[in-house]
C-alpha cells in the first residue's frame, strides 16, 4: 500500500510539473522554468529508479508529465475545433484530450527507458536522462508527419544564454542542453552533490552566452523596406462570400497607405481560388508593388474544387514566381485515412490540400533569395533549411486566427525565432491577426504588431549569405550527439 501510495504521488506530481513547465514558453516566457520542471521530472523519476525499477512505473510518470505539458500548452487545439471548426464542444473536448495523451506517449517511452536501464547512479543518470528526452522529442518531430511544437528547446530563445547553440546544432541540441541542465537542477533538488551540479550548468551557460555574440552570417546588399500586412479577418466570417470584397478592399488599402520594396499578405489573405479573383484587382496590385520598383507576395488557395493547393504568389516588377506548401496540418489540411467520419462533424474549408513539392527553390524577388514557408511549417527546421544557403531572406506567412486568442500565436512566433537564429537569416512573418512581426539574425524581435489589430509592419530587412553549422548539418549533430549519451552512460554502467 505503501509503495502504491507513493506511486500515486509521483504521478501527480509528473502531472503538475508537466503542466507548470508551459510557463516557459511564449507568452510568458520565464525560460529557467523548464529547467525546474524538467529537472523535478528527473527527480520524481530517479525516486522510481530507487522504488521500484520498474519500466511501467517510468512509463506512467513519463506520460503524467507529458499529459499535463500538452493539456496546458496546446489547449488551443480545442479552440480550432470547436470554435471555428464547428464541432460539437464535446467531441472537440474529447479530440483535445486524446490528442494530448497520444503525445503524452514520447515522454512516456522516456520514461520507462530511463526507470528500466538507468545507469546505477551518479552523473551518468543525467546523461541517459538528456539524451532519452532528446531523442523523444526527435521523433514527435517526424513520426506520423510530426508535431514538433513545445520542444524544450523551443523555450530558450533570447534572453536564455542556451540561445547561442542553435546555429550550431538546432532546436533538438538546445533540447539536449536543456535537459543536461535540468537532470543537475533535479540532482540539486535531491541534495546530491549540488555545489558540482553547478559546474556543468555555468559551463554551458557561459559558452551559451559567448557563442550569442558570435555572427555566422554576412549582410550583403544594401537593406529593403518591407510592408507586412495584418488584416485581422475574424476566422468565423474568413471564408463568407458576403465578405469577400471587405477583404479585397482592406489589403488593397493597406498596401496602398504602406508602400516598400517587399510588401507580404498573409496565408490566404484572398478568401478564394486564384481564378475567382478579379484581375483588375490582382493588375492594381501589382501595379501597387511596381510604383516602388518592388513586389508583393500574397497567400491565395490554387487549382480547383478537384485539387488544389494552399500557395504564395508573387508579382510586381520581378517574374512572376508561387510556391505551394508542402507540409501539410493532418485534420486542418488533409485528412488522414480512415479519418472522414471524424471531419464530417466539422466545418473546415478546404481541408483537404494537395501537397507541393519537397524541394521548391527560393523566389528571386527584388534582389533577394526569399525561402517562403506557411504557416506550420516553419515548426520544422531541417524543412526550412532545403533551400539554403542559396536563400537570403526567410518569410512565413500565416493564418493562426484558427486558435484565437490562445497561446498559440506567442508560441509560434517563438518557433520561428529559433528558425532564424538557426539559419543566420532574418524571419518576416505576415499573419491575419497576430503575430506579424520581423526576426532579426540572433532571434530577437525587432518589431512586432499588436495582435487582432489592422495594420502595416514596416521596417528594413537586410540579405544574410552564409552558412550556420546547423545549415550544413541539420539535425543529426544533435541526434548522434544524444545517442552516444545514452552509450556512454550505459557503458559507465557496465563498468560500474
């Protein structure tokens, strides 16, 4: 009884560490939180170690913490569904907690990992740790098309001082990082030898605070004005036909009133397929974006009710040039098999995209090199880095008005500061209600809009040339680097 009350406990507390780790991440951003919550998960999980060394008990603690991370930080599944997507608040409800608990499942199996072959104490234990939750991580991010969102290392944007490690080896090695410094909080926190668990924690912290002053990339060029639009077009009324010239008329005024060299709409910021727009309308844009011997890039649906694809346009003075996005959103965009029961209860247009290609080469637009990704896309960061180092400039462009006022839109921003710290390019970001804003090279935000506000963002932008480390290698630094964690502690063990 006694061991299943303590059980008990340890599950709960998982849960509510779990669930408290969200405040590290945008909006809130308190960065050292995650290194308190992760470090009380390796804490509850090295009691298991010592109570039972059992993989069910890692398992059930693992999926606890988890369980809360996802319930708290990706609640605004829910709103998508239920809100704007149409369907019954109680199967939304229901969606959104199984949702959770099936992401729940990667911490889980690090869990169990960690419990069942932990080394058999001391220092190696944080090794195993970090490199069983990296590579967790690692493949949420690609297993059944992926869903990399509220990777740790995703918290440790600017100010953190792990900051500086993403041009080297990406959101999964500031993860690493991230977990190393939390399994010495959580040793600290167990009175194990906490005067050494601050060595390794204010090693990397300095070497993180040295390489944020390190520039990997060069400007080239002189700068170029930008215009970023927010036309704040309320999801519910998006897609009404009624609406469709209030739309028109919004961006045409804004791009009007806000001339630049670059000027970016958001995803589908024109409500319809390409063809069912008026060319004059489209010729007065253009002519719009020429006036300042510059281009506009907008976000339009292609193709036709038989297939179709959710597209950038450009046009201006330069040729013009699309891209179609080719990771598409399971459930927003496509709909997986065996799964149309479960959509017909929802009211999503165009939920059903073909993909483009793979591999799309930049747009050559005013001078730049841009690598255009939408929307959820650029949650991937060996996606985004296909076209580079040939490309200049990173632009996203979005539609998050999906999750209303949620966490949401703060946490992808966030992401798309870790894209820009690891490429050494600057990130535009167009969305129709927030965050629109402009990245520069080293994560920071240089300037953002006010969410569900109409407006403009213009700034200067300039072209970064170069290659970061993680450009030329991606993820797999990262990856092997968790892997020989796991070997070494493990061969530490066998020694021992």
């Amino acid at each position: 009884m006694r061991w299943t009350e303590s059980a008990a406990k340890s599950r709960l507390a998982a849960f509510v560490l779990g669930a408290a780790g969200v405040a590290a991440f945008a909006p809130l951003g308190w960065f050292p939180v995650i290194w308190l919550t992760l470090g009380g998960l390796f804490a509850v999980l090295e009691t298991a170690v010592e109570r039972s060394g059992s993989a069910r008990d890692g398992a059930l603690i693992g999926w606890f913490f988890g369980f809360g991370f996802f319930l708290a930080g990706v609640s605004w599944i829910y709103v998508s569904l239920s809100l704007f997507g149409g369907m019954p608040a109680a199967v939304a409800g229901l969606a959104t907690v199984l949702f959770c608990a099936a992401m729940a499942l990667y911490p889980a199996l690090a869990g169990a990992l960690f419990v069942r072959f932990s080394p058999s104490a001391g220092w190696p234990r944080g090794l195993f740790f970090a490199g069983l939750w990296t590579l967790g991580e690692w493949l949420r991010g690609w297993v059944l098309t992926g869903f990399p969102w509220l990777s740790v290392g995703y918290s440790q944007t600017p100010p953190s001082p792990l900051a500086g490690f993403a041009p080297m080896v990406g959101v999964y090695g500031v993860s690493l990082l991230t977990a190393l410094v939390a399994s010495c909080v959580g040793r600290a926190i167990m009175g194990k030898a906490r005067l050494k668990s601050l060595v390794p924690i204010a090693a990397i912290a300095i070497s993180g605070f040295w390489l944020l002053g390190h520039e990997w990339t060069t400007p080239r060029g002189s700068s170029m004005r930008v215009a970023l639009l927010q036309g704040n077009i309320a999801q519910d009324l998006k897609w009404r036909p009624e609406k469709f010239e209030e739309s028109l008329r919004t961006y045409y005024r804004l791009m009007h009133d806000n001339p630049a060299q670059l000027t970016v709409l958001p995803e589908t910021a024109l409500p319809v397929f390409l063809h069912e727009v008026p060319p004059a309308y489209l010729e007065e844009m253009r002519k719009l974006a020429a006036r300042e011997n510059g281009d506009l890039l907008f976000g339009i649906v292609t193709g036709d009710r038989h297939g179709y694809s959710n597209s950038a346009l450009s046009a201006g003075t330069s040729a013009s040039q699309r891209y179609d996005k080719s990771h598409l959103v399971p459930f927003g965009e496509f709909i997986p098999p065996g799964f149309a029961w479960f959509m017909s209860m929802a009211n999503i247009p165009m939920s059903d995209f073909t993909p483009g290609a793979k591999t799309q080469p930049p747009l050559h637009i005013n001078g730049q090199k841009i690598a255009i990704n939408i929307c959820y896309e650029d949650a991937f960061g060996e996606e985004i880095i296909r076209t580079l180092p040939e490309a200049t400039l990173l632009v996203n462009i979005s539609n998050v008005a999906w999750f209303g006022d949620s966490l949401a839109p703060a946490q992808h921003l966030q992401i798309a500061r870790l894209r820009a710290l690891e490429t050494g390019r600057m990130m535009l970001r167009a969305t129709n209600t927030g965050m629109t804003a402009v990245i520069d090279v080293d994560g920071t935000v240089r300037n953002v809009l006010t969410p569900f506000t109409q407006g403009a963002l213009v700034g200067e932008v300039r072209a970064y040339d170069g290659s970061t480390p993680y450009v030329r290698w991606g993820n797999w630094p990262a990856v092997a680097a968790a892997v020989a964690l796991l070997a070494f502690a493990r061969r530490r063990k066998a020694l021992s």
